[in-house]
C-alpha cells in the first residue's frame, strides 16, 4: 500500500459533534505532513478527490452514500465515521 499523504474529509456540519471530530483530524493529519481537504458540501462534486489518497465522511448513512459515486470513479478508499442516528 502507498503512503498516505493527502486526505479529503467530507463533514457532515448538521451532526451533532462532526465538525468538531474533523478539525481534530485534519488537525492530526497536518501534523504528520498529510495534506487535508475539507469538504462540508454533499454530494461531491466530479473532481472532489483528484489528487486524494483517502477519504473520511463523518456524518451519517446519507452522507457516506453521497461520497460513493465519486470515491468509486477515483478509486479512493473511504473510511466512514458514524455521527447519524439510523445506521445500515
């Protein structure tokens, strides 16, 4: 596997502690040299994760499934925080 050195973290701002979680995480990323991109709209837009290595959606259901589409046409690996209520 490659190193990671540049993160996108896609912020679901309506859930209760996200936007706290991923400034503590793009925090600790910066801290150890990964480049972070924060990303508080959803869907993504085509292109969000050109040049991204890793994607963390922290939110609920609905937003990860927002991130899908695009991860998969970049093939981006996503790693999902689970701040919703509902839950597969």
């Amino acid at each position: 596997m490659n190193p990671i050195r540049s993160v996108a973290i896609v912020v679901n701002t309506g859930k209760p502690g996200a936007s706290l979680l991923a400034r503590r995480l793009a925090d600790e990323c910066e801290r150890r040299g990964v480049a972070v991109r924060i990303i508080e709209t959803f869907p993504v837009e085509r292109g969000a994760f050109d040049g991204i290595d890793l994607c963390c959606v922290i939110g609920g259901d609905g937003t990860l499934l927002s991130v899908v589409n695009e991860a998969a046409r970049t093939q981006v690996p996503v790693v999902g925080i689970n701040r919703g209520s509902l839950g597969f």
